[in-house]
C-alpha cells in the first residue's frame, strides 16, 4: 500500500479485515507510515526505492499530481498496478506496468472515522481482462456495490461527484458562516439537510426542487442578492446557480 491519507487507510484496513494480507506500507512520513503499518501487522517504509518486490498487487493512494509523476520514474514491468483515483486513467501508468486497473471509491472517507458498512461503491476499470477480473474480486470482498466500466463512464461519474458532494458541501460551507457571522447556529439548518438528502433516495432531483428560483420570485431573490451584500463572490454563486434551476427546470405555476 503505498499512501497512508484517508483512501489508503480505508482500503488497507479494509483488505486486511477481509482477509488480504498487507505486507507493507510506503509512505513519505514515517509517522504516519509506522502507524498504519502498526495497525496492519506490516513492515513500513519512507523510501520508494525500498518497495517490497514480491507483491502480487501494488496499490497507489496518493495524490493526483504526485501520483502521475510517481509513474514515469517506477517500473514494475508485469506486476499488478492499481490506484484510487477517480480523476485519473490506466493510460496514465502504463509506462508503470501494462497490467493497471483502477478502485475508485465513491464516497468521501474520513480516516478517523472509517465507515463499517459494505453499501460503498466502488469503480472499477482495468487494462486488460485478468486486471478487471482481479480488481473486482478485490473490490468486491469489501463492497457489496460494484460497478466495472470503462474510462468514459468513470470520469462522467467523477464530475457527478464533485457537483453532487463537493460542490454541495461548499454550499453548506457558505451557509454556515452566512449564519454564524449573524449569531445563528447553524443547527437550525441541519433538520432540512438531512430531510433533502432522505428524500433523494426515493425521488428524482428535478421532482423536490422548490425555493423561490423555481417560483421565479423576483423579488425574493433580489433580496437574497441584497443580503449578500459585500461578497460579490458569493451573490455570483447565487445568481448562478437561481439561473440554472430556472434553465434546466420549468418555473412552478403556483
């Protein structure tokens, strides 16, 4: 395992109670790799050089950037190379190895509070039949949702990601200093949060819109604008985003 942020502890967690065994860890501060390695029963290293060369999977949960330039200085020449991450493409490792298959974990993990549930989905794709074939047995003994697609259909459901939790907690971001800056608990909001995210288990997004852009109350959003006032920023994200419902969606009659 090499990375030892949220997505490496979860999955090296996880192969390990679901029976994997985990034979080292590698990452660049030993801290961190010395812990995780505590946990897992394992060796650990801070050097890369010093990767262990009898593995049968070796996987890459690290950041993006430092994962692409990772991949043009290490060959693994036929081992199985698999990674985390969701932005990026096998093609990007096959100077690493030509067997590469990707588990991209749609969820967001939080190492200090790992889930304990199996209903997380995972994605997978792979260079070749025998490199799907092992990353879905893998993903699979941890997650009861899997899903093999190819590289078009990952990078669509990646930006759904972001747009529908990224985006969506940046929302909530701005709505709680919204109300913390005038001596309101953000509290008040949490009922109706957790009331929206319910109700999108049963019904399409384009059925629960309300709010006064799809009313097209004029008056209400320009003072919503008002109050907003002076984070030009955040009136632009309001605009924006009263436009798009009213575009994509028809204005209620009543």
């Amino acid at each position: 395992m090499i990375g030892t942020g949220n997505i490496g502890t979860y999955y090296s967690t996880c192969f390990k109670q679901h029976g994997h065994e985990i034979i080292q860890v590698v990452s660049n501060t030993e801290s961190h790799a010395k812990a995780l390695s505590n946990t897992l029963g394992c060796n650990y290293t801070t050097k890369i050089e010093e990767l262990h060369q009898g593995a049968d999977v070796y996987f890459f949960a690290i950041q993006d950037d430092a994962l692409l330039k990772l991949s043009k200085q290490l060959k693994l020449e036929d081992k199985l190379v698999m990674y985390a991450a969701g932005a990026l493409s096998n093609e990007n490792f096959l100077s690493m190895s030509k067997e590469v298959a990707c588990i991209w974990c749609v969820y967001s993990i939080q190492k200090n509070n790992l889930p304990r549930h199996r209903r997380i989905p995972l994605v997978v794709t792979g260079t070749s039949k025998n490199a799907c074939y092992k990353a879905h047995k893998l993903a699979e003994s941890i997650s009861d949702l899997v899903y093999e697609m190819d590289e078009d259909k990952k990078a669509i459901v990646h930006l759904g990601a972001v747009f529908s939790n990224n985006f969506v907690n940046h929302l909530y971001h701005i709505s709680e200093n919204l109300l913390t800056e005038n001596d309101i608990s953000f509290d008040i909001l949490k009922p109706i949060i957790q009331n929206t995210a319910e109700k999108i288990m049963l019904h399409a997004s384009k059925e629960l819109q309300t709010g006064p852009a799809i009313r097209n109350d004029q008056s209400t959003m320009q003072k919503h604008v008002a109050l907003l006032n002076p984070t030009p920023q955040t009136q632009h994200i309001y605009e924006v985003i009263s436009k798009s419902i009213q575009t994509l969606q028809e204005p209620a009659k009543n």
